[in-house]
C-alpha cells in the first residue's frame, strides 16, 4: 500500500490548476475495463444529483453544526458497506496522457486516492478512483452504479481518522463529454467523488463513460 504520509510534504496540498486543464478536455477519468458477462449496474435517473429550487446548487446534505473539518493524511481503506466494499487504498497519481491513473487491475480489491487533491476529510473535492472489472471478472467499483442516496462511503486514514461522507447522487457521464468542473469542483465542503468506468462497453473502446459518486463529509470518527 502507502507510507503514513501525515506530516509536512510538498505533495499534500498540490493546487487542482494542472488537473484542471486536463480535466476541462474531459480526459481526467479512468478508462481500463473488460467486458463482464452481464455488465455492472448503473445508475438510475432517480440517483442523479438534485438541484435545489432557483438555486444552482446541488441538493446535498447539511453537514452538522460544528463539524471538523480535517487534516492532509494518507488514505488507508474505503468502504461502502450497501455494495459490501472494503478495500485498501494506493496513492496514485496522472498517467503519462493525463488521465486519472488506476491501481493495478491485477489486485480486484484496490482502490487508489489521487493524492495532488486534497485528502478525504478535508475541505474540497477528494477523489478516489478504482477498477469495475478486470480480465477476471468483477473488481472493487462493480456495483457502483447500484449506490443510493444517502448510502454511506468511511474513507479510513492514516491519522487514525474516518471521514464518513452521505451520498447525494450518482450518475454516469461520456468520457467525451466529462463535466470535470462540475465532478471536481470546491463546493466550500468536504466532499468526495468515487468514481469507476460505466455505461456502454466495446472490445474495441472499452467503457465509454464513468460512473461518479457524489457524496458530502457528515461525520467523523
């Protein structure tokens, strides 16, 4: 996995400006999939992130008065205990094309947590990233398209920290027309995206999208 990266490091609080400009083009997103015998779930319209009424603000959960708001550390495990996952976490980082890189497809109960952003728990957008299949079958991200409002994510750390985040959406999006603003961006909260490949597949282009998990910090522990 990774060190306990904790202390002072120049990595912790890389800036979201060169992601930005990858992510403007839609390419910041992962893209290794393999065709499964039925394909993985995916999202429901029901599950797609509300806007409030005269407002173009997500519907999102209120955090509780006087939550923490945390520290950089490194993170160690995720769960999403409604799709039973459990799985520990790489740091990873961009590809040599500029994409979001993915954990090795090898291990299919690996997550990875893009470490130039900020760390779950911290106020932002952190984004955690894994595999929906592998040359095998199903890997950790498989049913992340069945996730529902108000489902659960624990983002473990290496401080001894759990950043527990509410899931307000879930949505799949074209790989040529990904709205990295709107997935990425600081919202004044502590935020998460999880975020797997989806919608249709072809041998020949793989998945032609990526499922998004919105989800907002509404505990600590």
């Amino acid at each position: 996995m990774t060190e306990d990266e904790t202390g002072p490091d120049r990595r912790k609080r890389s800036p979201w400006g060169v992601l930005a400009l990858v992510m403007l083009t839609g390419l910041a997103m992962i893209r290794n999939g393999a065709d499964a015998e039925n394909g993985p779930p995916q999202p429901a319209a029901a599950a797609a992130v509300k806007v409030q009424p005269d407002s173009q603000a997500a519907a999102a959960p209120t955090p509780p008065a006087g939550l923490e708001v945390l520290d950089h550390s490194t993170v160690e495990r995720i769960r999403i205990p409604s799709i039973r996952v459990d799985a520990p976490t790489m740091t990873v980082g961009l590809d040599a094309e500029g994409w979001i890189d993915a954990p090795p497809p090898q291990d299919p109960n690996l997550a990875g947590w893009y470490l130039n952003g900020v760390a779950p728990g911290q106020r932002g957008t952190a984004v955690v990233v894994g595999h929906v299949d592998n040359e095998k079958g199903p890997a950790v991200f498989y049913g992340l398209g069945s996730v529902h409002k108000g489902d659960e994510v624990e983002v473990a750390r290496y401080d001894g920290r759990t950043a527990v985040f509410e899931v307000y959406g879930v949505e799949v999006f074209s790989k040529h027309d990904f709205p990295g603003p709107r997935v990425y961006g600081d919202t004044g909260h502590a935020e998460l995206r999880v975020i797997t490949c989806g919608g249709g597949y072809s041998k020949a282009g793989g998945y032609d999208g990526n499922v998004v998990v919105f989800a907002r910090m509404v505990a600590v522990r």
